[in-house]
C-alpha cells in the first residue's frame, strides 16, 4: 500500500508541474488541456490505488530519487483540488438554477473561500517544496 501511496503522489507531482506550466499563459485550449489532464490524474490515482502498481512510475523512482522525491512531497497538493472542484459544480448548479428561476444568486460565500485556499494552495507547495529540499539535503549528506 506504501508503494502505491507513492506512485499516487508522484503521479500527483507530474500533474502539478504540468498543470503550473499550462496555466503559465492565458488561452482556452490550454484550459481546456488542464481540465482533461486532471480528470486524466483522477483516473490514473483510481487505477493505481485500485487494480495495480505501474511500471514507469516505479522505473521513474529508480532513475530519478532526487526529482521522484520533489514530486513525492508535492503531489499531495495536486489533489486538493478535488474538494473545490466538486463545490464548484454544486455552486455552479445553484446558480444556474437561480437564474433559471429568475432570481439573483450571490456567491460571495464561495469567492471568500477561495480565496483563502488559493492561499492555502500557495502555502502548501511552498511548504511541501521547502520539506522536499530538507530532505534531499538530508540524503545527500547521509551519502557522504
């Protein structure tokens, strides 16, 4: 379970690079690129926790521990944005509804939320990035 626990995470750091890259510049179809991409880590995270291990993650850790440690520690990050993706959908549809309804729909609790966990976000790669660097120190001068 270890093992994969792992993968999942590195799987998780590939994503979160790719995603920071993407999101670099401001087009609809490297949008659209992000959005297919972490419906991709979803199920590529649900095939690995479920039915198996897989390969190339593992041949990556082999060849790569210093970048496979990196994306280790980050790659839990990628993965709360899970819960905020599925509140978006639950305020998308209540607001959606109300202008169906003819009404006005303020969102103003959702705006508030995120925007503390954009910060969180931030604060979370920042400290996840600072863990990664502590410990690549720590390997390398248990090496020497």
């Amino acid at each position: 379970m270890k093992e994969r626990l792992i993968q999942i995470s590195i799987l998780g750091g590939f994503y979160l690079v790719i995603s920071l890259f993407l999101n670099f510049f401001n087009n609809w179809f490297l949008t659209i690129a992000d959005v297919i991409l972490f419906f991709i880590l979803i199920i590529g995270a649900s095939i690995l926790l479920f039915i198996q291990p897989v390969n190339f993650i593992r041949r990556f850790r082999v060849f790569f521990p210093k970048i496979s440690l990196y994306f280790v520690c980050v790659g839990w990050v990628a993965y709360l944005s899970l819960p905020v993706l599925i509140l978006g959908a639950v305020e998308g549809y209540n607001a959606t509804f109300a202008e169906y309804q003819g009404l006005e729909y303020n969102s103003y609790k959702y705006n508030n939320f995120m925007q503390f966990f954009n910060l969180g976000y931030i604060g979370a790669i920042m400290v996840s990035f600072i863990t990664a660097t502590f410990l690549v120190i720590k390997k390398s001068k248990q090496k020497d």
